[in-house]
C-alpha cells in the first residue's frame, strides 16, 4: 500500500483516483502507524511554502517523514512536495524540509519564449522532461512524452541531485532525488498515460524495495 501524506495541501484527492485507477492500494493519511505500514509515501500538494511547512510541524509529520526516508522507505514527491524537500523557498520565506541539498527559485518576467515573447507566470501546461540520468520512475516512458505543469517555483537542487529538466524561458530542474526518494515538479497524476506509468513504476520500485527487507 502507498501512503499518501495528508498535510492539507491540496490535490491529494487527484492522486488517488490516478492510484485507483491502476488499481494501486492506497490511502490518504497523517497516521504515524498507518504511514508505518505502507510502502512508500506520496507527498504531493498545491498550495504555499510556509502554510505547508507550518501544518507539517504542527502535525508531526515532518518528523514522520524523517524517520520513513532514514529508514530506507520510498517516497515521491509531487510539485510543491517536490519544492519543500530541499532547504529553502523564496515563497514565505521559508526554511523548508532539508531532504535534498538546494532551494527553490521564482521563474522571472524578463525570461522569454524561443519565439521571444514573454513567458507567462505561472508555468502552465504540457512540457517535456530530458533525463539527465537514468531513473526507475521514468522506466518505459518515451522520451516525447509530455507532463503538466502548474507552477511559479522551481527546484533548485545541488547539481548531483538533478535527474531531468525541463525548458520555460529557461532550463530548470523538474525532477530531483536519488533512488528511492524522488520529486517531480509536474503533476504525474493529471499527465495522461505517462504520468499513470511513472506512479506504476514507482509503486513497482516499492513493492520490490520492501520484498528486499
């Protein structure tokens, strides 16, 4: 089963009925001993930095989450679950999780399309990924496939930690982590086929982290 990390952030509910959909056990849950038993962990979230960082703390779960990821469990993190495992986010000013070495930026009005003209902020829309190196999530996924994005922030981790970017008025990083713990700043669970394989392969890569146990 996959724990999908409820710390009222938003768009938990679009991530598991991707989840139902592949038929992938799940549930939505802050329940240290529900967390426990799973898996591997979602942490997925629309929403700001320091309201998010603020519910983490107050809930326990950044604590939670700390001892899952030092325990070896996996865990995904989806848009601004994928910002706020690094140190820092400009929004709110705030110190965030600290699981991955770097910190978010804002995309900028003076950054511009190849045509020229203006991006327009917040990143919105259908975009590819280039793997900078090989990741299980990205198993049997065209490398045309294309993924949405709703975002003003990106990551900006330490570069070892960058495994795909992505090009909107510059090149950022969209996908950052390390075996077992990965995030995504796009949302796989609204990005059509190849969202829905990334989630199956992650939940794949659980299932055979915790038969290794």
């Amino acid at each position: 089963m996959l724990a999908i990390l409820d710390y009222k952030a938003g768009n938990l509910t679009s991530v598991k009925r991707a989840l139902d959909y592949l038929s992938i056990p799940c549930t939505i849950t802050a329940d240290a001993h529900v967390i426990a038993g799973c898996e591997g962990l979602i942490f997925p979230g629309v929403g700001a930095a320091g309201s998010a960082m603020a519910y983490l703390g107050r809930s326990g779960l950044k604590e939670i989450m700390a001892h899952e990821i030092a325990s070896g469990k996996p865990l995904l993190g989806i848009c601004l679950g994928c910002q706020i495992l690094l140190e820092y986010s400009p929004e709110n000013d705030t110190t965030t999780l600290g699981l991955i070495p770097g910190r978010c930026d804002i995309f900028t009005p003076d950054l511009a399309e190849e045509d020229g003209s203006p991006i327009n902020i917040p990143h919105m829309g259908w975009n590819t990924v280039a793997l900078k190196k090989d990741c299980h999530l990205f198993d049997g996924i065209s490398p045309e496939s294309e993924f949405y994005f709703v975002h003003s922030y990106y990551p900006n981790p330490a570069p070892e930690y960058v495994i795909g970017t992505t090009y909107y008025g510059r090149e950022f990083c969209s996908v950052h982590g390390r075996d077992g713990l990965w995030s995504a700043q796009f949302h796989p669970e609204k990005s059509g086929r190849p969202g829905l394989k990334l989630l199956s392969n992650f939940y794949a890569y659980c299932r055979e982290a915790a038969n290794a146990q």
